[in-house]
C-alpha cells in the first residue's frame, strides 16, 4: 500500500510551477515555450522514511503532455550532478531542495516497489483538517518485468504519449515492468505509461 500523502496548506516561494517552468527549458526532451506550461494534476508517492517528499506532475503546453517528477528534501542531497530543479521556502516545512526525482535514490526505490507490488499512488491527507482524499491520477503498478532485477533501470517518460501500439518502440500500457496512469482533464480521459523499468 502507498500510504498517504501530508499535504499542508502553506506558501511557497517560487511556486512549484515557476520552478518548472525555470528547470524544463534547461531539459533535452523539451523544446517548447516554459512560460506556457500549466499544471493538469500530480500525483503523489510517500517515503517509508518520512523524510523525502515525492511529487510528479503532469504539465502541458497544450499540445503535448510532459511527466516531471520531483523530490522535495530538507537538506541537500549528495552526488545528485545537475539533479538540483532549484530550492524554495515552505512557510511550514522550512528550506526545500527539489531535485529531479529520476536522480533521487529514494523515488527510484518507491516506483520500483509501486511497480513490482502492482500498487497505486498515495492518499492525500490535507494536515490542517484531517480530511483524506483519494490520489487525482490512478497509478497502477504492472508487476514484475522479465528484466525487473537488482541491475535494472527506471526510465522515466518525460513526454506522455498515450499511444498502445504493440508494433511502436514504446512499452503497453499495463504491461509488466510499467507504471501507468489514468487521469482527467478538459478534455476528458487519459491513460498513458509513465515509467519502465527494464
């Protein structure tokens, strides 16, 4: 099981999206307008240690969608290269580091245990009230893959395609090895794979 999420009601300085913004135009796979982007939703992962945010949103510039996974972390994290999205102030939790989250050991570890458990995303607790809801994306892990051992990698997906073509370089959504998503927006519902380990 995921668990749940702590989501607090505080203010942040950058917004998580001016951060984006500022860390995607600096990115390979993407070659469009940053100060275009908006938010479609995000999803959550917990720490078993308590320690490490996990954050992934799904950002789009209205014709694509992009993946971006993020940790938020109360102190540096070492031998993380050029992983470092940029720092904030959260005016509960103090200093923030976020990083890449495909460079965090923390995240890898969690998808690769969300993937091989064929488990979800976390619950979001909202600290103030107590109130719990339900994750805004469904996450599905899709167990084990033939390659799934100590060696392998986690690829993360950096531009969604929602494409399910067998005879495309591109893993089946649900397929072993996967974790995929479901989500809505405007223009109704999505499916998509968003990591591989292989």
């Amino acid at each position: 099981m995921s668990g749940t999420a702590e989501i607090y009601d505080a203010v942040l300085d950058p917004g998580k999206l001016d951060l984006l913004r500022a860390w995607v135009r600096h990115q390979e796979w993407f070659d469009g307008d940053p100060d275009g982007l908006e938010q479609v939703t995000a999803y959550r992962f917990v720490d078993p240690a308590g320690e490490v945010g996990m954050e992934s949103f799904l950002l789009t510039d209205g014709a694509r969608t992009f993946h971006v996974p993020v940790t938020y972390r109360g102190s540096e994290l070492d031998d993380s290269g050029d992983a470092l999205v940029g720092e904030m102030e959260h005016s509960v939790l103090g200093r923030r580091w976020v990083y890449d989250a495909s460079a965090d050991p923390v995240y890898v570890a969690e998808v690769r245990r969300v993937i091989s458990h064929r488990d979800a995303a976390a619950d979001h607790l909202q600290v103030e009230d107590g109130t719990i809801t339900p994750s805004p994306v469904n996450i599905r892990g899709g167990g084990d893959g033939i390659t799934q051992g100590s060696d392998a990698v986690l690829h993360v997906i950096r531009v969604v395609s929602e494409e399910n073509d067998a005879e495309a370089d591109r893993p089946l959504i649900g397929s072993p090895g996967t974790l995929s998503a479901t989500w809505q927006d405007a223009d109704g519902s999505h499916t998509a794979v968003l990591a591989v380990v292989s």
